[in-house]
C-alpha cells in the first residue's frame, strides 16, 4: 500500500471540520491588513497628513520598535510597516494550529487510529494536514492581495505583501509539522511550535532594533522579518520569497522523515516512568491543579523573562531607532531620553499585560477541558467539592499570571539594566510595572470563569473572543482613532501607564473587584448546573 | 437498615430529550444490586444524578441518606465510584492517581492497595497515558477497592477488562459482600450479574421494568419443556400459559408460563410419559426478554449509557 493512500479522503475530512475555523482565519487576517489599509487611505488621503502620521506615530518609540523601520509614506508601506510582520505570523498561528489538529491531535484522541484503520498509508494524515495549512495560506496569498487592490494599492506590493504573509504561513506549516512528530501530546506539540514563532518574533525585535551597530542581521533569520525584508511598496526583492521557501521545503520533509520512522501514537521523546506513589503534597483539588499546570507555567514564565529581556535590552536603543534627527530633537523638546524610554517601556508592559492574559484565559478554560474530558467526574465523585475544584484551577490561573507579569517586568529591567548600569532600583520599578497589568489580566480571566458557570458550551469561543477584542481595541484603537468609550471597554485602557506614568490605585482596584465578581458568579453558576 | 440507594420517580430530561422517565430503584445496604438495560437505556444518567453531577428534573433520590445534590461532597467521602469510561490525567502516573482519589475520600488501606496492585498486576509508575483501557480501568478499581467507605458505584466496570482480571474483579466483590458494604453494579456481563448480585433492577428507556431477585425474576418467564409420551397428546393447546406447541406423533415440544407448570405436567403424565425433559430460562432469554420488546408509541430515549460521541 502506498504511504500516501487515503490522503484525500481526509483532506477533504479535515476540509470539513475547519469548514467555519478556516474561513474565520483568513477573514480576520485579511481584514487585519485590509481594514489598517483601508483606514489609513481614509484618515491620511494625503501625502502631506501621512508625513505628519509618521512624525506622530515616532512620538511612540514602542510602535517603531513592535513594528520595525518605516521605510516610506505611501498607505501600502504604512500599512505594512504596521501589519506586515503581524500577519506573517498570525498566518504562521493560523498553520500551526491546522497541522496540530489534523496530526497529533488526532492521533492523541486516538481519532487517527479509527482512521488509519482503513486504506490509510502511513503518511496520509501527515500529508491531508499540510495540504490543508497549504491551500489555506494560498487563499490568503489571494484574498490579501484582491482586498488591497481593490482599495486602489499596488498590484506588485500587494502582490509581493500576500506571499510575503502566506510564505511565513508555510515556514510554520511544516515547523508545526516537526513539532508534532517530537511531542506526544498535541498541547506540547502546539507548545513548541507557538515558542519558534516567539522566538521569530523576538529575532525581529532585536534585529531591528538593533540600531546602525547592532546584530540587525538577526532579521534576517526570522521568517517574520521576511516579510519585511521584502519592501513590499518600495523596490520590491522578489527573490526574499525564495527564503521562506526554501526553508518549509526543507523543514517539511525533515518532517516527513520523521513520521516514517515512528510509532503510531509515539513521539520521538521516550516516555520517562513516573512515581509508583503520590508526592505527600498531592492531596487536593489546588494540589492537582498545580501539577497539571506546573509544566505550562514553567514554559510560560521562561518565555515571559526572555520576551522582557530582550524588549528591555532595546530600551537601551531607542534613541538611535528614530532616523531623523529632527524628529529626535522634537522628542527630547517633549521630554527628554527618559521620557521616551518610560513611554516605551510602558507599551511593552501593556503588551506583556496582553500575553499573560492569554496565559490566564487559557489557564481557567483548562477546567472546561477538565470537565469535557471526564476527569472532572472521579474528583467530584471522590469528595472534592465543586467549588474547590474549580478554585484549585483559578489560584493557579490567578498566581501564575501574576508570575508571569513580574517575570516580564524582571526580564525587562534586567534587560535595561545591565546594559544602562542603572542598577537594582529599575529592576523592582520594571517589576511592579509588570504587575500593574495584574488586575486587567485577570478581569478577561474573569470573564472566561463566568462563562464557564453561566454559559458553559459557550466558555471557550467567548474567553478567546472577549482576549481578542481587547487586543484588537489595543493595536486598532489608536490607528482607528477609536472614540473612548469603545475603548474604554478594553481592561487595558484603565491600567496606569507605567513606568513613567501617575499611578493611582482606584482603576487597579475596581478592575480587581470586577474580575473577582466575574469569577464569583462563574462559580454561583457552576453550583448549579449539571456537569459534563 | 435503611436503604441504601432510593430512587422513586426519578426524572432527567434535557430540552425536550427524555433519558430518565419515573426511574425506581432501591438497593439495600449490605446487598450486591446488579443494574442492567440496553445501551442508552439511563444507567449512567442514574449514576451521574446519585453522584450530584446533574441534576435530577424531578422524582426524588437519597443516597446513604442524604441528599445526592447538595450533600455531594458529604457523601463522597463514603462512596467510590468507577465509571465506565475512565479517563485519567495523561502526565499522572497510576500510583498518583490511586493515592490522589484515595486522600480526596480520606481513606485508603495501604496495605490493601498493594495487595490490590498485585492481583490486578498494574504497573504503577507508568503515566495514564500508556496505558490501555483495561489498565486505566484498573487504576479506578484499585483506588475504589482500597478505599474505607460504605457504597461502591460500579458503572460497567469490567468492559476493558481480560477474563483473568474479571475473575480477579469477581472475587473481590465476593469480598466486599462479606465485609458488608453495598455495591451497584451496572453491567452488561450476564455471568458476572448472576455470579455476583443478590438483586437486579432492569431499566429500559429511562424507566424501571423490572425489579427482584434473580429467582423471583426466573418465575416471570417461561420454562421450555420437552417430552416423548406413550401416547398422542390431546387438549394441550386448550391449556392457559402454553406456547409455542408443537405436536410430533407423541413427541410434544412447549414453552410454558411459570404457574402453569404444575397443570401441564398433570395433562402429561395423564397420557404416559416416556422422557421428559424441562429447562429453566437462560439468564440471556430473561434479559432479552426485557430488553427487546419496545411499548408502542414510544421512540428510543436518548441517554449517555456507554456509547458517547
């Protein structure tokens, strides 16, 4: 039998289960670059008003550096000053969780098993889950481009954009692929996959930070700087779209030769015994919940004390990233180094607010999968009460943020620190700026636990919607010009600005009492509805 | 002693899907109870209402004299329960399983949890996720066996089981009976029912059909007799109770109604009988019996028995 027999029929399965996932993707992308497009077209229908945009936007050094160099003043190079890179790795977001699904996630459920049963060759389900990350990072290579020609851009920077964002997208396709041979679990193999794309993200950061001296050609080696590499709407370098290429080709049939030589439902890592008996301390519903969550957590608040690292370390650079010298001078007249090192360092605070509400939500829709997955029920059904099993899971949510956030703002101020000579006093003022985003964090957390109560089938499509609202009212709000109130909305908007800014304790601790009553009434609803 | 398990009317519905229908059930404390129905019948709906996991849209539950919802925890304590399906924590080793449900009940044999490692020879340093369903269903059985409490909820326990391990599951439920604690079975294993429960309930679409002893059960159902006599039968068909007759020359073949055995041997020997030989109905008659034939004008209910999606 051939290895690739049966690879259409679950092509065209895996087809039809993404068939509400796959368009939502590719819709939210488009319109990501489309609608930033479409805005600044609208809100800078000239020239002159879009220099006057980029001299605003270099007020805010934390944009220049989350986004890269500002190569031009046409709408496609803002716009892909602004999105580019985002979207290459919300593509490479979007691969990693097709692959992950149609391969070791299957496999996992032991779905595959059922499957592979049939007329299956051996590297059928391999092949039907990079097909479909493939054929969808086509269509977005399609619709990108029509979207923005047909708000009047380019056709070659469109052009040029699209495959620029689809190739990152294909870059990770096969990375996904990689990882899921290597891991066992799909949540390792996701794992794995999501720290190449932050490592990717981080080796643009830097790279393009880095200033006329720096190591900028880290930008050359992350498949996100690509597609900014690219100039999209400037002398466009074709022949950039051979590097993302090259390097899925090559990652994908690394891939493909480790599935062939590995077991069904085995990973590449061997299975390590554990204890025949229960630590002493593994008594409880808070006690199991760390030792579900600890792995998780450990990984997370490695990753949040690089990501802080490496952003503080660039502190450091601010000055130099802004090119004109004019520009500078306007900045230093408005409040000095400081002030434009304290304004950066406060957008990269919110941002880490960002990834550690992610963390949270994730963390309290872990009981959701608790419950689905039926291993809620011999705890329950062993004496644990419903509430200190669902507490047991939002402690760790709660302090596993919290770890999170200050591991940020300790990376950031060692960062800064070490190459500053500023000494141990940044490092404590970084670290409590990290944590001044606590409060918002756990409101979308909150969110997430009231959902669980009230609405439970609904709790895991409403946690990630309310996260990603938030984080499109932060990266949106501005360019949109969002009025207030809308904006108000966001949790974010309320957290005190630091460092830099005025802190006052009023909006940290009204967030606090929301997101604890959030929970409350998630745990009120969850005394009274049938589990399961 | 009052019993242990008293369900009376009990009622599930969710939407406009009936799964429990005015359920009964009594089991009393000390007995083996075996709980049997066809897939998707309400067994483990059952079960999940008793545990306080749903519930219950109305009839009324105790259990061990409480309130199955909102004394759950009370009465967890007291209880072990073995689902059908087990799954476990995939990065937990057995061992951590066993003890973690054991401390939670705030009970567990040390001893007996060793013992009961060896007779069911689990691996316990190995994660839950290498093992096989047999195996993670034997993690459950361990911690539920080795555990201090009155009540044993037992939902199809021995599904995944080998028939050496299911001897193995036999003899401690043996056991248990003689320590005194109270056990509900729910099974499918018609040898394992009659080996082990002193009483059965029989539930079919979210209702009770049937309920008593394996004995009593057996008079309810019919006795297949046959018979060489010296003679040609005559008025046999006349008979009440008597079915499925078949007349051969003085061969006669029968199925006859528990109480009327009694009036059909009398009509035989009357004529002279040569051979005659009669067999009580098998376990399976009894239970197909119960199981296969739907009242009109009702549709299968749905539950969760077994058969998930």
């Amino acid at each position: 039998m051939s290895t690739l027999a049966g690879t259409s029929a679950l092509a065209r399965l895996a087809a039809r289960r993404d068939r509400i996932m796959l368009p939502a993707w590719i819709y939210v992308l488009t319109a990501l670059v489309a609608g930033t497009a479409y805005s600044f077209r609208k809100l800078y229908p000239t020239a002159a008003g879009r220099e006057q945009f980029a001299a605003a936007a270099a007020r805010n050094p934390a944009l220049l550096s989350l986004y890269g160099p500002l190569s031009g003043n046409s709408v496609g190079s803002l716009t892909a000053w602004r999105y580019g890179a985002f979207a290459a790795l919300g593509a490479g977001l979007m691969s990693v969780f097709i692959v992950v699904r149609h391969t070791r996630a299957d496999e996992e459920t032991g779905r595959l098993e059922l499957a592979g049963s049939a007329a299956v060759g051996r590297q059928a389900a391999l092949t039907a889950g990079l097909l479909i990350a493939v054929s969808a990072n086509m269509v977005l290579a399609a619709v990108i481009p029509a979207a923005l020609i047909a708000l009047g851009l380019p056709a070659a920077g469109s052009i040029s954009l699209a495959l620029a964002i689809a190739g990152c997208g294909l870059v990770f396709t096969s990375v996904a692929a990689v990882t899921a041979q290597i891991a066992q679990t799909a949540r390792a193999a996701r794992g794995a996959a999501i720290s190449v794309l932050a490592a990717a993200y981080l080796l643009r950061a830097v790279g393009d930070s880095a200033g006329a001296h720096g190591p900028g050609w880290l930008t050359w080696l992350s498949p996100a700087g690509w597609a900014e590499l690219i100039r999209s709407f400037g002398q466009v370098r074709w022949w950039i779209l051979a590097l993302p290429l090259a390097a899925a080709a090559f990652v994908a049939g690394a891939a493909g030769v480790l599935a062939a030589r590995r077991d069904y439902g085995a990973g590449l890592l061997p299975q390590r015994p554990g204890p025949a008996r229960a630590a002493g301390w593994l008594r409880g519903p808070l006690a199991l919940a760390w030792r579900l969550q600890r792995g998780t957590l450990t990984g997370w608040v490695i990753g949040a004390l690089a990501y802080g690292a490496v952003v503080g370390e660039a502190a450091n650079g601010i000055g130099g990233l802004l090119g004109s010298s004019e520009i500078r001078k306007i900045l230093v007249r408005l409040g000095g180094q400081a002030a434009l090192t304290n304004a950066y360092l406060a957008a990269i605070m919110s941002f880490g607010g960002l990834i550690a509400a992610g963390y949270a939500v994730s963390a309290v829709l872990r009981l959701r999968s608790e419950e689905t997955e039926e291993r809620a029920d011999p705890l329950l059904a062993a004496g644990a009460s419903r509430i200190s099993w669902a507490l047991g899971h939002l402690c760790i949510a709660a302090g596993g943020t919290a770890l999170i956030l200050a591991a940020t703002g300790l990376g950031a101020g060692l960062g800064y620190a070490l190459r500053s000579g500023t000494g141990g006093g940044e490092v404590a003022r970084l670290a409590g700026a990290g944590l001044a985003q606590l409060p918002a964090a756990l409101v979308l957390a909150g969110v997430a636990a009231a959902l669980l109560g009230l609405a439970p089938r609904a709790c895991v499509a409403g946690g990630w919607t309310a996260l990603g609202v938030v984080v499109m009212l932060l990266f949106l709000g501005a360019t949109l010009r969002l009025p207030q109130p809308i904006l108000d909305i966001s949790p974010f908007t309320h957290v005190p600005k630091l460092p830099g800014g005025t802190v006052s304790a009023a909006p940290l601790v009204w967030l606090t009492v929301i997101a604890v009553a959030l929970a409350a009434g998630g745990l009120a609803g969850l005394k009274r509805r049938d589990i399961g | 002693m009052a019993d242990a398990i008293a369900v009376s009317g009990l009622r599930k519905s969710y939407g406009r899907a009936v799964a429990l229908d005015g359920l009964n059930l009594s089991v009393a404390t000390g007995e083996v109870h075996g709980f049997l129905g066809p897939n998707g019948s309400g067994k483990t709906t059952t079960i999940r209402i008793l545990l306080g996991l749903l519930r219950a849209s109305g009839g009324s539950a105790r259990l061990l004299g409480g309130d199955p919802w909102s004394e759950a925890p009370a009465l967890h304590r007291r209880l072990a329960y073995v689902p059908g399906d087990v799954t476990l924590w995939p990065n937990l080793s057995g061992g951590e399983v066993i003890d973690l449900l054991g401390r939670l009940r705030g009970s567990m044999d040390a001893s007996r949890r060793a013992s009961l490692i060896e007779l069911f020879d689990l691996d316990p340093t190995k994660k839950a996720r290498a093992y096989s369903k047999g195996n993670r269903q034997k993690v459950a059985l361990i911690s539920a066996l080795a555990s201090d409490v009155e009540l044993l909820l037992l939902d199809e326990p021995t599904a995944g089981l080998d028939p050496l391990m299911e001897a193995a599951f036999r003899a401690c439920i043996q056991d248990e009976r003689k320590r005194g604690r109270t056990v509900l079975l729910s099974s499918h294993i018609l040898s394992e029912v009659e080996a082990l429960c002193d009483r059965v309930t029989i539930i079919r679409q979210g209702r009770t059909v049937e309920s008593g002893t394996l004995a009593g059960l057996r008079h309810l159902t019919r006795t297949s007799i046959a018979a060489e006599l010296t003679g040609p039968p005559a008025g046999l068909d006349r008979l009440p109770g008597v079915h499925d007759l078949v007349v051969e020359g003085n061969r006669v073949r029968c199925q006859v109604d528990a109480g009327q055995i009694d009036a059909l041997l009398r009509q035989l020997t009357a004529v002279g009988v040569r051979s005659l030989t009669s067999q009580p109905p098998t376990l399976e008659e009894l239970f197909l019996s119960h199981y296969a034939s739907v009242p009109p004008g009702r549709g299968p209910a749905p539950g969760r028995d077994g058969d998930k999606a």
